[in-house]
C-alpha cells in the first residue's frame, strides 16, 4: 500500500467508524452538545471576568474586577451574609424535612399517607411568590399577622419583621424543606426495618431507637439534603428578590443583581467576577453533595425480596405526632397557598373580616387574561415548559444511555461534564450566556431561545437522575435481541429502548415542565420585551405593588402545573397501553 493510500484510509478513518457504528456518530453528538451547554458559558464567565471592556466591546486582559471586588470590604460582608443564610435556610429546611420523613414513613400516625403527598405539593408554585406569601403575612407595615397582632395586644409597632436574615432564613427553610424531605424519605425507605426490631427486642424505646439507631443510619442522606439544600440556598434569588434587596442584606445573587440590571451603565465584568465566586462555592459543595450521596448508597441495608417498611407503633403519641406534621405543612403548603388565593380575591389586602365579604372579586384574574403581557407571558411560559422539557429529557434519555449502557470511549467524561450544570448557579449561568451569545454568531441574543438554552442548560441533570434511575433497570438481552434480529441501533434505541424508558422520561418531564413554568433567577437576566416569562413578571408585579394580579396569576400558573402534569400521566398511560394492547 503506497503513501497516497494510507493517508486518504487516514482521512477517511472518522466516516468509516461512523458507517460501522452509528453508535459513534451518537457519542459524538452527544459530548458536543453536553460540552458546548456545559463549558461554553463557564470559559465565557471566566473570559468576562478578566475583560477590561463592557459585554460585547473589545478589550484586553486584567485583573482590575477582580482587585475592586475583594479590595471592597462589602464583598466579605455579602461573603458571610451568604453563608449564614445558606447555612441557617439548609438546617432548618432539614430539620422540619426529617421530623416529617420520620413520621410520614415510620410511624403510624394518622394521615401519614396524606402527609407524604402533600408535602411536594410546593413544587407546583413559583418559589418567588412562596417567598412574597411570607411578606404579605409578615411585613411590618401592612403584614396580615402583624395588623392582627398589633390590634390584638394594642401594640405600637409590629412585633415580627420579615424583612432581615432571620426572614430570609425562615422563608428559604420553609420553601427547600420538600426537597430535603424527598431524600430523607428516600433514605429511610431504603433502611432494614429489622434493626429497629431488634433494638425494639433488646428494650430500647421508640425515641432511642429513633435517636440511636434511624437517624445514625440515615446520617449520609440527611446531610446530603443539607449539602443540596445550602447550595440551592446559596444560589438563590427568589428569596433574595423579596426580602433582602428591600432590607438591603448583600448576598452574592443580590450583588449580581445590583451590578447588572440594577446598575446604569451595567458592570458586566464585575458582575462575571462575583458570579465566578459564586460558581466555585456552589462548584466544591456539589462534589461533597456526590460524595455523600455515594456514602449513603453504601448505607442501603434493603436487598432481595420480603421488604416491608418497618411501621413504629407510636401509642398515645400517633396524634400529637400528626399535629406536629400537619403543622410543619400547614406553614410550608397551606397558609402560603391561603394567602395567594386570599389576595388574588379581595379588592386590596386586609385583616379578614365582616367587610372582607364585599371586598371579595375576580377583578384581578379578569385583568390578567385581558392583559396583553401577561397572556404573552404565559404562552411564553408554557411554551419553554413543554419544549424545553421535551428536548431536555431526550437529550437526557440519549446521554444516560452512553453514560450507563456503553462502553463508548469518552463516556467518563460526558459524564464529568453533566456534573457542572448540576453546580451553575442561576445568575452565575445568566451572566454566562450573556458573554457566551454576544459573541457566538448565533442570533438568539435576546430571544425566547437563550431562555430555552438556559433552562437546558441548568436542568439538564433533573432529567439525567430521572432517567438514570429508569436506564439501569433494563437488561442488556433485550437490546442484545434486537440487534440480533437485524435491527439498527436507531431502531433498537426508538422501537426498544425509549419505550421501555417511559416512565423515567415521563417522571422526569414532569418535574422539567413544572421548573420550567416558575424558573426565575435565570430569566431574570436573559429575557427581552416579547420573550418575557412568567418568573420576571410575577416580580414586577410585586415590585410595582400589584399583589392582586400577582397573586392570581400564581394561582393561574399553580393550575397550568396541575394541567401539564395530569396530562404528561395520561400520555403516558396511553403509551403503555397502546404497547399492551
């Protein structure tokens, strides 16, 4: 074989492997997208950040942002104020969420069954408006508790003030704790039931046992949710829209707030400077979060057959548990969904009383669905729900497969890369993608397709748990079995694979869809005139004092959620039994 001929084998090496396994091509694909939503926002923070020129103007390298931000001493305040509300927010969250798991899953108090559902039924509702529910019962001039708590005891001024950090703290528990209380549920769960009963033999008492035997084994988990929780603290703007900007506590989303759209002219470079900072606090914590979740599979004692969670016969106590659970829910789901719909009904927000019953009206939710920008808001809204959710989870479906089911060369490292989105705060990744597309001759600058990119981008490993958890319960016969019988492995991923992978995607588009219809702290900095989401207008609202439309349309959104989910089950239903029949 001459020299011409190896090189064209050469040249041609790359199509051939293609051809022979379209596998590769997949692989391929895949690793781009993932590396391009992953790193290209990450390199252009960083890029941002070292800039001496503002977003989209060329400049040289420096290191002046950097110099003003930690030569300022109100970085270090933002820097500790950040903490302590991440911190306080992630133990109280906590606590609450493993006193309900312990009663919702171990014990025999009433209603534990009802307790369990209606504890993740705050995820249907915009994170920002659970934060402003907490305002309007707790403001010091016009809260509802307040009001009643000044004319009760004659009281000049109020005595509870939402807006400082033990607010912020008390508002950000309640809104996480449904998070932390998933885990622990789950870690409890998958606990040997038969090592309470032999403590229960050996003479211990339900409260030891709990205290010496349930919580040590559950240890990992708890404080998995308490990594997760403070990250997702840390990285907050909700909570931070609604409480610390009007007291004015500094923490990092607030201070990129203020540098960007709260700023004439923005300081974009500064703003990537804190963003950088925030990255890699939320970065380093997210790899103790997978450290300890390794640990605490580790701790899973359930295997094999006969499993039946062990239930903890409370005696006396089963009733004064469920009040102590129906009141730990009562604050986070129903007196938060109360008020919404409390205000969203009265002409203006008062102390309920005889005069409430002719104050009561539809006006605001009339004014919303005439409301030009609120309807294009909510088409834009559902719009990125359902497609965005859709596109994420066959991303998701595609890249768990090479993760969990392949031997693909480069595999590791797709994986490496899904784990930064996972660690991309929400105004981290925003400042990002505002460097990455005034650069990448892409003309989605300023439309709905940025916001789309982010939501991808930031939600991505929603979908990859969801689908992960499904892709390794199929056994690798049925796919050996469809090649056998000729099929390609476009046909084996389409007619085989993605079938079977129905109730991971479905689950997982459903949690995608009802992000995807409250995010905020995203959109917030991504969205124009026309491309406008409901996260950005809630707060306006709230910001230009409309409590009324605001709370109507949360009630609206809340409902949407509903809709989206009852119908992302009945399609799944129909699924399975159009592959049954």
């Amino acid at each position: 074989m001459n020299h011409t001929a190896v090189l064209v084998r050469m040249r041609d090496w790359p199509l051939r492997a293609v051809r022979q396994n379209p596998q590769t091509l997949v692989v391929l694909l895949v690793g781009a997208i993932i590396a391009y939503l992953s790193l290209s926002p990450t390199l252009m923070l960083f890029y941002g950040s070292f800039m001496s020129a503002p977003l989209g103007v060329p400049g040289h390298f420096t290191l002046s942002h950097y110099l003003a931000a930690y030569s300022d001493p109100v970085t270090y305040s933002l820097l500790i104020n950040s903490f302590v509300f991440a911190a306080g927010s992630s133990i109280f969250a906590t606590l609450l969420a493993a006193v309900l798991a312990w009663i919702a899953v171990r014990t025999n108090a009433p209603f534990r069954r009802f307790f369990e559902l209606t504890a993740i039924i705050p995820n249907i509702f915009p994170p920002v408006m659970l934060a402003v529910s907490w305002t309007v019962l707790l403001s010091p001039r016009v809260g509802l508790i307040n009001l009643f708590l000044k004319d009760l005891f004659q009281l000049q001024d109020a005595p509870l003030n939402i807006y400082s950090m033990w607010g912020m703290i008390f508002v950000e528990g309640l809104i996480t704790a449904p998070l932390a209380f998933l885990i622990i549920s789950a870690g409890l769960y998958s606990m040997d039931p038969s090592l309470e009963e032999s403590a229960r033999v050996a003479g211990s008492g339900n409260m030891q046992i709990a205290w010496r035997i349930t919580f040590p084994i559950i240890r990992p988990a708890v404080l998995a949710a308490a990594t997760l929780n403070f990250v997702r603290a840390i990285e907050s703007f909700d909570t931070p829209a609604i409480i610390a900007l009007p007291a004015r506590i500094e923490v990092f989303t607030t201070k990129i707030y203020r540098e960007t759209i709260g700023a004439f002219p923005p300081n974009h470079n500064l703003a990537a400077t804190y963003a950088i900072s925030l990255l890699v606090i939320t970065m380093s914590f997210v790899f103790l979060y997978r450290l300890l979740t390794m640990k605490s599979e580790r701790y899973v004692t359930v295997t094999g057959r006969g499993y039946r969670p062990n239930i903890i016969d409370l005696g006396k106590w089963r009733y004064p548990a469920a009040a102590l659970a129906a009141f730990i829910l009562f604050l986070i789901v129903v007196l938060p969904f109360i008020v919404l719909l409390y205000t969203s009904v009265v002409s203006y927000v008062h102390v309920p009383g005889e005069k409430t019953w002719g104050l009561l009206t539809l006006e605001h939710y009339v004014s919303n669905l005439s409301d030009t920008r609120t309807y294009r808001a909510l088409q834009n809204s559902i719009f990125l729900a359902v497609t965005g959710a859709t596109l994420c989870m066959l991303l998701a479906a595609v890249t768990s497969y090479i993760t969990a089911k392949t031997k693909a060369a480069g595999r590791g490292i797709i994986d490496a890369m899904t784990f930064i989105p996972w660690a991309f705060p929400g105004t981290a990744l925003a400042i990002g993608l505002l460097w990455t597309y005034v650069y990448v001759p892409l003309p989605i600058y300023g439309t709905i397709w940025i916001l789309m990119i982010g939501y991808i981008t930031r939600f991505l490993p929603y979908g990859l748990r969801s689908m992960s958890s499904t892709i390794v319960q199929i056994h690798d016969e049925l796919e050996d079995a469809s090649k056998a019988c000729g099929a390609g492995f476009f046909a084996t991923f389409r007619r085989v694979l993605l079938p079977l992978m129905r109730p991971g995607f479905i689950a997982g588009w459903i949690i995608l869809a009802t992000i995807y219809l409250r995010e905020f702290s995203t959109s917030v900095f991504l969205y124009s005139p026309g491309s406008e989401p409901i996260g950005p207008l809630l707060y306006h609202f709230y910001v230009d004092g409309n409590y009324g439309p605001m709370c109507a349309l949360a009630i609206v959104v809340s409902l949407v959620s509903i809709v989206l989910i009852v119908a992302a089950r009945r399609v799944g239903r129909i699924g399975t039994q159009m592959e049954g029949g």
